[in-house]
C-alpha cells in the first residue's frame, strides 16, 4: 500500500529495522547505487544494455547475493550467510 508520498518504496525514509545491521547497510547500499544513477540514466542504460555489468560489479563487491541467497547450510559459519524469506522480499522489492 503507497505511503502518504504514493511511493510504495520511499528511498529517503527506507529503513527496515526488522533486519540486522549488515542487511540494512546492504540494502541501504544497494538503494544509493540505484539514486547515483537517477532514474533517466537508468532507462537509458537499460535500452542499451550498458547497466548491468556495472550493477554486477556492485553485487559482487557488496557480496549481495552470497550473503542474501546462500543457505545457511553453505555458509561455513557466517551468520549473515542465510535464506531468509522476509529478508529476500525486502532486497526484491529494492
């Protein structure tokens, strides 16, 4: 459901303080790679395909989807390394 601003995802006030403290700065990184860019670049680039080796360098530097994706069985003791649902659903709403 939209928020007062009729953003169903307010960058300036994102804060899911349900998630632990590396998720939220992960998060909060992947958001300020996104409002670098602005939303006219980011048509752009993807009409011409020129944005997404770009984003992979980001995913692969923050460690996104290791640490989002990988079963907690995978993960060899790292805590942050987990399948969490609620936590996905925040990263795909990103």
């Amino acid at each position: 459901m939209p928020n007062s601003s009729g953003l169903l995802l307010n960058p300036n006030t994102f804060d899911p303080q349900q998630l632990d403290p590396e998720s939220r700065r992960q998060l909060r990184a992947l958001i300020e790679w996104f409002e670098e860019r602005g939303k006219t670049r980011l048509l752009r680039d993807d009409l011409e395909a020129a944005w997404v080796s770009d984003f992979l360098d980001f995913v692969k530097k923050e460690r996104l989807f290791a640490t989002f994706l990988t079963p907690s069985e995978f993960a060899a003791g790292d805590a942050n390394k987990r399948w969490d649902t609620s936590r996905n659903a925040v990263l795909s709403e990103i």
